[in-house]
C-alpha cells in the first residue's frame, strides 16, 4: 500500500506543526510505501534543498524524478497569504504522475495536496494543526495579543487580524473544492470543531502530538526562583501579554523573576520586549535560542511555564513543559483547553484576561498547588501516552479505514 505525502518538508523548525510531520511521517514507514513530494514553501528561501531530499531518502521514503520541475517556484517571495489559482494549477501541472493509494497532507496549510487530488483522482486526506479562526476569533484574539503594546502596533493589528481571517477563508474554501476528500483530522477537539464542511469524515487525532520519553529524566523536585516563557517570540504567542502579566505582578508588590528563550521574528517587538524590561525594571532575562538539552535544564528547573498564547491547535510547548515536570497556566481557547482540561497541573485562564492570568500566578507562586500536581497519576498516564508511536499508528489506522471504504 503507498501512500504520497504532500507537505513543506521533514526538517523541523520547533513548530508545532513541523515537529509532528518530522516524526510522524517517518514512522509512517512501518505501514506504507512512503512517497513525498514538496509543497512550494520547501523550495522558497532553501539553500539545502538537495541535502534535505537525500536525508529523507535516507528515511526509506522515496523521492519522485519531476519534483526538479517544481523548483521553478523558488522565485516566489514568502507569503502569508496563499499564491493565486494559477499559481497552484501551475504547480499541479508541473506534477506529471502520483500512482499510489492515498495522498495525505499532515500538516495543511497549503492547497497543493487538494490541486494534486483533483487532479489526478486519488483520495485525499487532510490534518490540521490550527483552527479555521472566525473572524471575532481573528480580531479579539489579535487584539489581546498586543498589549499592552495595541497602540504602536496598530499597523500589525490590522494586518494580522485581517490576514488571519483571510487565510483561514481560503483554507476553508480551498477544503470546500476538494473532489476526493477522504477525511478530515485535527490534533485537538477544538481544532476539529472549527471545520464546518460535511463533505467528509472527520477525526480527532488522539494523541494529536507527542514528546519524547528522553523528556522525563529532566526532571528534579530541587526547583529554582523563577518562571519561565519559551516558544517562538511573536505575539500571537504570548511573549507580549507574558511581559505584561510579570509587569502587574511587580506592581502589586510581588517580585518575580523571569527567563524568557526563543526567537524573535519581527525587530519591531524585539525592540519592544528589551524596551518594556528596562523601563519598568523588571528581572526577565533573555536566554535566546536554546538547544534542546539546555532548554530542557532550563525549563525542568522553572517553578512554572506562564504561556499566554492566543495561537495554538495543541499546544507541544504545555505537553513538554508538563513531561519536564513544570506546571503550567494558559489561557483556555478551545483548542487547548479540549487537550489539557483534564490535567490537574494546567491552569485555564478566560481568553484576554490579564488581570485573572495575574491572580492565577500569583496564587501559584504563594501556594505550589500545581507544582504538586505534577505528580499526580492523570498527568503521568497523559504523558505516557503522548508518544509520537501512539500518534503514527493514529494516523495510519485512518487512513487504512479510508482506504478500506
């Protein structure tokens, strides 16, 4: 049985989409006959791409001959928005002949799997690591995001909100046209709740995600004075709303100290994040882009991971934080909250709720009630059971069973 995946590549980028791609489409391998083929963004800005075609060779997958016709779009610019119709029935075009049983997309964000299954007739199936925002989501998410910096960063507000609601249209209308759409999957109930097309099945990947069990033997009872925020530094993932949080803690007489890791993507918010630490005197220390060994002492040691993020489908971060046993408290947007509420160790907070997220943290910080829950059986057995083997045979199980039909 053979299988094509479509997606942007096996390298990961320490995103949560990329991460589940790089290990579950290698594991795929124990069930199918692997094909890949690259969507446009892996030739856009790559000066490795013949490296990362020979490494993924080495994996046992194989590698189509035309797939030297679809370096042409390397000449694109990056978008956050999808290219224009052409430009994908062009891409469609330039793929001359895919003779397997299944095309899957494992990380959709793109429609090139959708044009490539239209065209040549073979079932299709797709997963999604972020919810089809609406666009209340798009704005109050965006919105919340920002502050306490909403009024120098209204250019980017306008820009992000309108741009994700857009994108997320597009993604939808692009599903709406698929021909021979097999199913539909998510990494989370509420990822999943935010599709409203019926013209296929739907599956809530269970576990959506995994950590490495490599994770656990970092973890010491002989915990430090700080907290900690770490994912990639843009403010759709907290990194603004956690300087405020740590900002109002101060204010109230709680000094609390603060390591911060990852990297920025816009010099704009940069600026901002060392600007904010200077000129309210607050103890957050900027520890960059750690390799993984050192961001796992680090994390390990942190009294508690405070991460309000308004953009997660999952959320690898909070499942790392809890397997590395530091608790955490997050803000409860759907996707999230149907993936921890359970876990004793995880505090929701109401979405934009800043003075809430305070309260929270502080209590924490006074009491160590979720630091002792770390511990607790619930948590052990979600981590246990949050490996990426459990999610490959996920995968694979669906779509055996949509073949089958």
């Amino acid at each position: 049985m053979k299988i094509t995946v479509v997606t942007s590549g096996l390298r990961s980028n320490y995103s949560g989409g990329s991460v589940h791609v790089n290990n579950v489409v290698r594991r795929l391998t124990k069930y199918f006959e692997v094909e890949f083929i690259p969507s446009i963004s892996f030739f856009i800005n790559n000066d490795r791409i013949n490296e990362e075609i020979e490494n993924i060779k080495k994996l046992g997958i194989k590698i189509p001959d035309f797939i030297s016709f679809l370096s042409k779009f390397s000449n694109l610019k990056p978008s956050f928005l999808p290219y224009s119709l052409s430009v994908y029935n062009e891409y469609a075009e330039r793929v001359k002949k895919v003779d397997s049983d299944f095309i899957y997309d494992p990380d959709y964000t793109t429609p090139e799997s959708i044009f490539i299954s239209n065209k040549v007739g073979i079932p299709l199936g797709l997963t999604l690591h972020e919810p089809l925002y609406s666009f209340s989501q798009s704005i109050f998410y965006t919105y919340y995001t920002l502050r306490p910096f909403f009024l120098q960063s209204l250019d980017y507000f306008l820009k992000r909100s309108i741009g994700l609601y857009l994108l997320t249209r597009s993604k939808a209308n692009y599903i709406s046209k698929s021909r021979y759409l097999s199913f539909i999957a998510a990494v989370s109930k509420g990822t999943l709740d935010s599709v409203k097309i019926k013209n296929s099945e739907k599956y809530i990947l269970y576990p959506g995600n995994g950590v490495d069990k490599e994770l656990l033997q970092y973890r010491t009872t002989k915990k430090e004075d700080y907290v900690i925020f770490w994912t990639t530094l843009i403010p759709p993932k907290g990194i603004l709303n956690f300087l405020y949080i740590i900002n109002l803690l101060k204010k109230r007489g709680i000094s609390v100290r603060a390591k911060v890791s990852g990297k920025f993507i816009y010099d704009k918010f940069k600026r901002l994040f060392f600007n904010y630490i200077r000129d309210n005197g607050l103890d957050v220390e900027y520890l960059g882009f750690l390799d993984r060994k050192e961001l796992y002492v680090t994390v390990s040691k942190a009294k508690l991971l405070i991460y309000p993020s308004l953009a997660d489908g999952f959320s690898i971060t909070i499942l790392e934080s809890l397997a590395l046993g530091t608790p955490v408290i997050a803000y409860s947007i759907p996707t999230v909250h149907s993936v921890f509420k359970d876990i004793p160790a995880v505090k929701f907070v109401k979405e934009g709720d800043i003075r809430k997220f305070v309260d929270e943290v502080e209590n924490e910080l006074k009491t160590g009630n979720l630091q002792e829950a770390i511990y607790d059986k619930r948590v052990n057995s979600f981590i246990e059971f949050h490996n990426w083997d459990n999610v490959a045979e996920n995968v694979a199980k669906i779509i055996k069973c949509s073949l089958n039909k």
